[in-house]
C-alpha cells in the first residue's frame, strides 16, 4: 500500500472516529439542538430586521429576539404541557372504568342507540364475516392512545429538571444562532468545499422545507386542535384540551385525520340525547377543523416549499417514529437533501453523457 493512500485512510479513520465521538456527546441534547437550530432558522429574517432597528447591536437584538420567542412559543408550551399531564390522567382514569364495564356509556350499549341501528344493519352483512368486537378494540385502543401521551406529559413533569435544562439550552442555543449564526455559516462552508450552486441550492432547501414544516404542518395541526378543542369545549365534553391535541396529532394522517377524534365525540353527544351539540360539533368539524387545513397549508407548502406534500408529510410521520418529537423537522429536512443530491447527481451524470437523458 502507498503511504499516501494509507495517511488517506488514517485521516478519514479518524474524522469519522471524531464525528462518531461528537454526535456521543451532543446526542442527550440533540432534540434541543434541533429546534433550537429549527426555530433561529425560520425566524433569522426578523432577527435581521430587528438588527437594523437596534442599529447593528448584535447582542440587544439577538436578546429582544431571543426573549420574544421565549413568550411566544416556550411559556405556552410548559403550561400545555402541565394542563395535559392533567387532563390526561382523568382521560385515563374514565376510560379504565369503561373497559372495566363500570361506565354507562360503554361502546355497545351506545351502538344500540336508535339513531345509529337502522345503519348498523345495513352493513353488518358485510361485517359479520369479519367478527368484529367493536367494543373489545376500539375503547383499548383509545386507552392506549391516552396511555401513551399520559406517560409522556408526566414524564416531562416528573423529570422537570432534565426538561428546564433542555429548554434553557434551546434558549441558549437560539441567542447565540442569532448573534454568530451567519459568521459560523461562512466558516463551515470554508471547510465544505462544494461548488457555489449546490451550497446556494442546499441553503434555500433547509430553510424553505423548515418553513414549510413548521407553518404548512406544525401551525396547522395547531390551528385545527385549537378549533377541535374550542369545539369540545362548547358542546361541555370533557377534557377539551387533551382531546384538541389529540386532534393535532392526528391531523397529520391523510384525508381522515382529526375526524379520528371530533366525529366519536360527536356520535357520543348523540347518543346521550344531545342532538343540537352533537350536530352543531360534527358542523364544525367538517367546515372548521377539518377544512381548514386546505386554507392554511397551501399558503405555505405549495409555492414555497417546492416540494410535495407528500414528500414532507412522510418526512414527519416517518421522522417522528425514527427520532421523536425531533423527527418533526429532522424527517422532512433529510428527505429534501438527498433529494437535492439525487437531483445533483443526476445532473453530473446527464452533463457527462447527454444520451443518458
């Protein structure tokens, strides 16, 4: 072997020992990191703004930015997360006394209801063959459900400190994108040397599909569980907040998305002789709630992003179950790069022999 081809090897043995050792240690921290680093993205271009009115003092502007997003996004977000812990626990609680036969709005005596079984016996034909024990699977499931978002509200309080510390360290992590953000940008891309094209390409992807993540997908689903549960909370079902997040969760699932949530609460309301709340909420859940997604989300995804809607809902659902909550922004960021690679590379090969195209 030459010696040059082996101090090669050394060298690429030891970067990659050294990316291997630096992702050990930033890991713990990782999800703070990335909305940190998600977040000071998107919102760089009113830090600039802010920047020429503080006259180029970086350190006042890079403050009033920091604290700005800190009572915009962080206070709300410890005080939902509190109420959920709450609301989840009592969630829980009804739901095991319904599974356990203690409740009277168990699943098969509400689908006794006059309302519903002239249409449970126009499919049942279909359905019988399946057998199907409607009350043995879907009030378990639903259970699970809250389990799972109950286990992970009181996780966060229980382990409080852990959670402020990531939290100060997001904080942290945004003033100091601010302030050096742009000085750090130029010296990576002195050690990253690609061609001035694909750095440009590169740039305008991550900040275009953050921007199209955070408001087309992560304002939306906001925007219908807020409507989901003002909508509960008017009709005076129980636990308003915990079922509108539960409505933003699912409104990240195609076409049914939070009908998983608003329509049982509706049918609910209906079998308990509440015909006007139950009609009015299932009204608006198919005008509000579930419509609503198709003012907000092309007004951010379709002529900005540049990239399909598909491509970014599988990059968060996909990234979600790889990474978390991380995954929101991590998944579709990933998918969009090596797009643009897969672009670049296709590029390079049609410019190497044009016959290919």
């Amino acid at each position: 072997m030459e010696r040059s081809l082996f101090t090669t090897l050394i060298v690429y043995t030891l970067a990659l020992l050294l990316m291997y050792l630096l992702y050990s240690v930033l890991s713990p921290f990782l999800a703070a990191l990335v909305w940190g680093g998600a977040i000071g993205i998107i919102t760089f271009p009113l830090y600039e703004k802010l920047l020429k009115r503080c006259n180029g003092r970086e350190i006042t502007a890079s403050a009033l930015m920091t604290a700005a997003v800190v009572l915009a996004v962080v206070l709300p977000l410890v005080g939902l997360i509190s109420t959920l812990s709450r609301e989840a626990a009592q969630a829980y609680q009804y739901l095991e006394n319904a599974t356990a036969g203690g409740s009277s709005v168990a699943l098969g005596d509400m689908l006794n209801h006059p309302l519903l079984v002239p249409w449970l016996e126009r499919i049942r034909p279909l359905t019988s063959s399946l057998e199907l024990d409607l009350d043995a699977m879907l009030l378990p499931a639903v259970k699970k459900g809250i389990a799972a978002m109950l286990n992970y509200s009181t996780g966060i309080v229980k382990n409080f400190f852990g959670f402020l510390f990531k939290l100060i360290l997001m904080v942290i992590t945004l003033f100091f994108l601010y302030k050096d953000g742009s000085r750090f940008l130029q010296r990576f891309w002195v050690v990253v040397s690609i061609r001035d094209g694909l750095r440009t390409t590169l740039i305008e992807t991550i900040t275009r599909v953050l921007g199209a993540v955070m408001y087309g997908i992560v304002l939306t689903c906001l925007v219908q569980g807020t409507l989901g549960g003002l909508g509960f909370w008017v009709a005076g079902l129980p636990s308003p907040i915990l079922f509108g997040a539960l409505m933003a969760l699912c409104a990240m699932i195609p076409i049914i998305g939070t009908a998983l949530i608003w329509l049982p609460g509706a049918l609910y309301l209906l079998m308990q002789g509440q015909a006007v709340h139950g009609l009015l909420l299932i009204g608006w859940g198919v005008v509000a709630v579930s419509s609503i997604d198709n003012v907000i989300r092309p007004l951010f995804i379709s002529g900005k992003a540049k990239l399909h809607i598909l491509i970014i809902l599988l990059g968060v659902l996909g990234g979600i179950l790889a990474f978390g909550i991380t995954g929101v922004v991590a998944g579709p960021v990933i998918l969009a790069l090596a797009l643009v690679f897969f672009e670049e590379s296709r590029q390079e090969t049609v410019q190497k022999d044009p016959s290919d195209t």
